[in-house]
C-alpha cells in the first residue's frame, strides 16, 4: 500500500518544463499578457502593469524580459524590495546579462556598502550593460567616494554614449570644481544648462562658480534665473545674497538673505550671513541677536562664533569675543587664530 501511495506521488509531481517543451498556447497567452503590460507602462500604469506580467510569469517562468519589465515597474512603484529581488532573479535566470547588475547597484546606492555598489557598476559594464546610465552612475558612485579623477573618466563616457546627458555635464563639472578646475567646471556647467534649461540646481552651481571666479554680475544672473525656475530655492537665494554683498550692494543682500530664510526658516547659513549684513550696516545690536540665535540652534556653528566675536569686538567687550574666537579656532576655524592672538 505505501509502495502504491509513492508511486501515486511521483505520477502527481509537477513537471518542469523548458521554453521548447511549453504549450503554444502557453507561449502565447504569455507574450499577450507582456505586451498588455507594455502598454500599461507606456502610460505609467504600473500597478495593472505588474498584475499582467505576473500573469506572464506563471505561464512561463522562463521570459525574462517580463521578469525585467516587472522589476523596473516596481522600482518605479517605489517597491524597492520587490525590485531587488526581481532583479536577483533576473541575474540568476541570465548571468550574461550585465542589467540587473547595474539596477542592483542603483538601487544600492544609498547604502554604506560603496565598494559593493561599485563592483556591481563594473560587472554590468563587463558584461555588456552598454547604457550610458551604467557610466553614469557608476561616477556619481565614484563621486561620492572622492575619486574625482575617475568620475570624470565615466561621466565623460556618458557624455560620449548620449551628447546630451545634462546630468552627466552637471556631475563632471562638480567633479572638476573640487580639482580646482574652474573653467573646466563653468564649460560643464553651461553645457548642462544648454541642453535642460529648467535645471535650477546647475544654475545655481554656474553661478557659485562664478563667485570664485569673481565674477559677481555673472553669479547674480545665474542664481537670478535660478530664483525664476525655483522661487522656494532657498540655497540659490542666500547665494545671489552673497554676490551681492561681495559687490557691495546690501540692501540686496539682506533682502535675499531674508527671502532664503522666508522660505526655511532653519537655514542658518543665510542668518549667519545676515548677520554679517547687520554688522557692516554697524547694527551690532541685532547682528548679535542673530548670531545669538545660531548658536542656540546649533551649537556647533562655528563661523557663528567667529562672527560674534567680531562683533563683540567692535562693542568693546573683549573677553566675550575672545571667548568666541577661541570656541570657533576650538570647531576647526583657523581663520580664528588670527584673532586670538589678540587675547594673550
């Protein structure tokens, strides 16, 4: 009687069959529901879309463009788990395929395991991921891990696979700015702005740019337009704020810096640099209130610290500035130094 109940077992397994061996009809009902997803992602349906691939899958396992589509949906779905899996799948099911090696690194990219993240870039583009995306990203990777250098090298292949990739010009041109490449860094960034003129950020960055350079008029227009794409871009405000400091013009400034803090009224940056304004405009009073304010905020803002001892300074009370100064030589301002000199 067992010997009959396990040979009815081994009659009721399912059969595993390859593409070859599966029914036409199987096939085709398989690739029909596909091509319903398609039109669904086409559109930006992806949860209907994820519905019809699934429906795919189990008819045949084997479609790995439906597995592929279906991980790139949930991706989009904001399923990151789901897609990471999908993609595993995917790399198991075809290892020659350098696709969702490259996915898995994208959507690893926010994790501490850079290096991790970076042989995953490598393999994709070994295996043939020819997407100027896999360059892309694997300098924004390298970036990210201060290999200036080498984000270059890719984000210049990205350029050379897709001329217009303004995010690729945006990312070299950072890269070469922290190599001092100035004008190299202004060319990147304008080439950014030609081919997607509503990107507020590279404006901004053009324009900050510009400010090194010291071309302060040319930094205003550049964060001018960036206000106009982004009015709530307080970053972009603060910075036109300090152009126009530098040429002089503070009513301007304190405006900006006004507006920036309107719009976050967390940004301490552009407090501390309205403090600044204040004190020029000799309101030591208010500077110091300002200041004051920083420091309760965050108490480790040390060029607050350093603006409140210069200020102090000029009211006669000493060994309160001698006090900041010292805190803010102490928070790694070595500009600090200069001044406490004067304390001994």
């Amino acid at each position: 009687m067992k010997r009959i109940a396990s040979l009815l077992l081994i009659c009721f397994l399912p059969a595993v069959l390859s593409y070859s061996q599966l029914p036409d009809k199987n096939k085709k009902e398989a690739k029909k529901a596909y091509n319903e997803a398609v039109t669904y992602i086409s559109e930006g349906n992806y949860e209907p879309a994820v519905t019809y691939l699934n429906a795919c899958l189990e008819l045949d396992s084997t479609f790995t463009p439906a597995l592929s589509a279906r991980a790139k949906a949930k991706v989009e779905m904001g399923n990151i788990v789901g897609a990471e899996n999908d993609f595993k799948l995917l790399r198991q099911k075809d290892p020659s395929n350098g696709e969702p090696y490259f996915y898995l690194a994208y959507l690893a990219f926010t994790d501490t395991s850079g290096e991790a993240i970076l042989r995953n870039y490598n393999t994709a583009v070994e295996k043939g991921y020819t997407q100027p995306q896999a360059w892309y990203y694997r300098g924004l990777c390298k970036l990210v891990a201060d290999d200036y250098t080498g984000a270059i090298a890719d984000f210049t292949e990205a350029i050379n696979r897709k001329n217009d990739y303004a995010l690729a010009y945006h990312n070299r041109a950072t890269a070469k700015r922290l190599l001092g490449d100035m004008q190299g860094a202004l060319y990147d960034y304008r080439m950014a702005t030609n081919y997607k003129h509503n990107f507020p950020v590279a404006f901004n960055n053009m324009g900050s740019v510009k400010i090194i350079l010291g071309d302060y008029g040319g930094a205003i227009e550049d964060y001018t337009v960036a206000i106009n794409l982004d009015p709530d871009f307080y970053v972009a405000w603060n910075n036109r704020g300090s152009a126009e400091y530098f040429m002089g013009d503070m009513e301007a400034a304190l405006s900006d810096f006004d507006q920036a803090i309107m719009v976050n009224e967390d940004y301490l940056q552009a407090m501390n640099n309205k403090g600044s304004v204040l004190a020029k405009q000799t309101d030591y009073t208010a500077a110091i209130d300002i200041f004051d304010k920083i420091i309760t905020d965050d108490q480790n803002f040390a060029r607050a610290y350093l603006n409140r001892g210069l200020v102090r300074e000029l009211t006669g009370d000493l060994e309160g500035a001698c006090s900041d100064w010292s805190k803010a030589l102490e928070l790694g301002i070595e500009e600090a130094q200069n001044y406490v000199k004067e304390c001994k």
